[in-house]
C-alpha cells in the first residue's frame, strides 16, 4: 500500500484544487460537488480494485462516489482495497472562506475500514500519551483527570476541542466546571480529530457528537498517529437504524467502538490536502497557470507523517512564487 501513497495524494490534490476555485463564493453544494467529481476521476486512474465503504451516501442518493460504488482502473493482481473518501470536509467553511477545509481520503485493506452508515456519532478522542487511561463511559470529570495525569499537568493547562452545537450544551458546562478550557469550532470533525492526537497543537482532548463517517476517517488518521478514539453511535431516526443493520452494524448506543474497530486495517493510509488554511496544513492558492496544495499523508505501516508541498502547473507557465 505503500508505494500507493503519491497515486493516493494526486486524488486529494484534485479534490482539493477544484473545491478551493468555489472558497467564499457561497456555493457550499458546488464545491462539493466539484471536489466529488474531481476525486472520482483521479481515483479511477490508479491500479486499484477499490471499493467505497464511506462515501457521499447510498446509490439512490448520491451518482458519484456512492457507498459500495467500485473505482480504480486496476488489472488482474492489483490489490483489492477499501476505501472512505470525504472529498470537501467542511462545505460551510468552503463556502465562507473560513479555515480547516479539507479533501480527505483513507484507503486499507479489503474490511480494513468499517462499513458506517450517515448517522451521528458520539467520539472520544485523545493523545498517545493518554491511550487507554480514559473510557468514553465515564464522565467528563474522570476522563480529565485521567488525561491531566497522563500529560503531567493540571487540567486547567487542558484544552478539548467540541464542535459549538446546542446538543453540547451540558458537555461544555461540564468540561468549564473542571476547570479546562476550550476550543469551540463551527464545522468539521476530522481536523480538530488530528490536532487532538499530535502534539504541539495545543488540543489535549477531542469531546461531543458529530458525523459517523468522519468519526472512521478520524479513526484511520488516528491509528496511523498512535493515538486514541473511543466512539457510541448515536442514531437519529429508525431508517438509519434499518440502513446500519444492513450493512452489520451493531445498533446497540451502548457498544463502545475502539480505534482498531473503526479502522481494523493494518495497512492503511490516510491522506488530507487543505483546501483553505488549517490547523494542519495550508489552503490551496492559484497562480498564473497553476496551483499549490498542501498535504499531509500518513502510514499505519511505517509510522511515517509526511507533509507534501506541490506545484500544479494547470496552464501554460506562469511565474511561480514559493512564497
């Protein structure tokens, strides 16, 4: 899977590039539309036999990058993968030029990555450094304490990022009643994932309910960073419950889902190039004639954080600033 990971990098570039030509403009379904039909054209020009297990939706609903939707242009003995693709993370932040927008894509083994229905997601997420110290059951005050402990510092030197929604409220009395701080973000769930997990960010803790299938693209980026998610399903209507039994899903709130059964691969790699400026890495800017994108790209196998800086040249040759 390895020697896929600039093939793998080219898909989230395009995805990237086409989206960021719609940032400000308030189009947020355009541009999502465009970065999807730019990254299932890159995608069908790998030597892959892949399969798309979290995508833009069920088949009825969405033509382009459909759940269990087969891609890639690959030949008798090119490897058989799965794939979860989140070709504009972020639409609103697209739309309004705001930061942390992003087109994601991990790739594992065939069942490396769990089949996860479009519902809700209730996620715990933390440092290597406070792995298996903390437990998404207990309460906002324990988890802290442990995470404090394991960080040797005192929980008001912690920073959790929550996604600001009314469905937080109590979590976020909870998290001040501590002691911690902070950081309230408008959109997005798989930047403040990452930044939760590396270190010098800032974030100790990622805390609240978001998005299912970015909670699996979280889970690849996090197993590849040796950190930690702990996750319960949270469903919001009977339909989803039918769609998530149909693809085995267990439908219990109560299980508790692990890093390793979210993402369960051992081979997986997990690619994200900004479309604006992040947290993480940088936006997307054009150029006569071309454009930069930014791009970090990370490996369950080698452990290895790469952050790729590329030069598309898109036209004919213009002047090309570095900086």
């Amino acid at each position: 899977m390895e020697q896929l990971m600039l093939e793998i990098v080219k898909v989230t570039e395009q995805a990237a590039i086409a989206a960021a030509r719609l940032m400000g403009k308030g189009d947020r379904n355009g541009a999502d539309q465009e970065a999807v039909t730019a990254m299932r054209t890159a995608l069908n020009q790998i030597p892959i036999h892949g399969r798309i297990v979290i995508g833009e939706g069920e088949r009825d609903e969405a033509p382009m990058l459909y759940i269990g939707e087969e891609v890639g242009n690959g030949s008798d003995g090119d490897k058989q993968v799965d794939i979860a693709v989140d070709p504009l993370e972020g639409t609103n932040l697209c739309a309004t030029g705001s930061p942390n927008a992003l087109a994601v894509m991990a790739i594992a083994e065939r069942n490396g990555l769990l089949h996860c229905p479009d519902t809700y997601m209730e996620k715990l997420v933390v440092r290597p450094s406070a792995k298996g110290v903390v437990d998404i059951r207990a309460s906002v005050k324990d988890n802290l304490k442990a995470i404090a402990k394991a960080e040797d510092r005192d929980i008001d030197d912690l920073v959790v990022v929550i996604l600001d929604r009314p469905r937080h409220e109590q979590i976020i009395k909870d998290v001040r009643a501590t002691g911690a701080r902070i950081k309230l973000i408008t959109d997005g769930d798989i930047t403040p994932a990452i930044a939760a997990v590396v270190e010098g960010t800032g974030i100790h803790a990622l805390m609240g309910i978001g998005g299912a299938p970015e909670g699996v693209l979280s889970a690849a980026a996090i197993k590849c960073l040796g950190g930690e998610i702990q996750a319960r399903m949270r469903w919001r209507s009977e339909e989803e419950k039918k769609r998530a039994s149909a693809m085995g899903v267990d439908l219990s709130e109560e299980k508790v889902y692990t890093t390793d059964d979210l993402a369960p691969g051992n081979n997986i790699i997990f690619v994200a190039s900004g479309v604006t400026k992040g947290d993480i890495v940088e936006g997307v800017s054009f150029f006569g004639g071309g454009a930069r994108t930014h791009t970090i790209a990370l490996s369950a196998i080698s452990r290895q954080i790469r952050f790729i800086d590329s030069i598309h040249m898109l036209e004919k040759v213009g002047k090309i600033k570095l900086k």
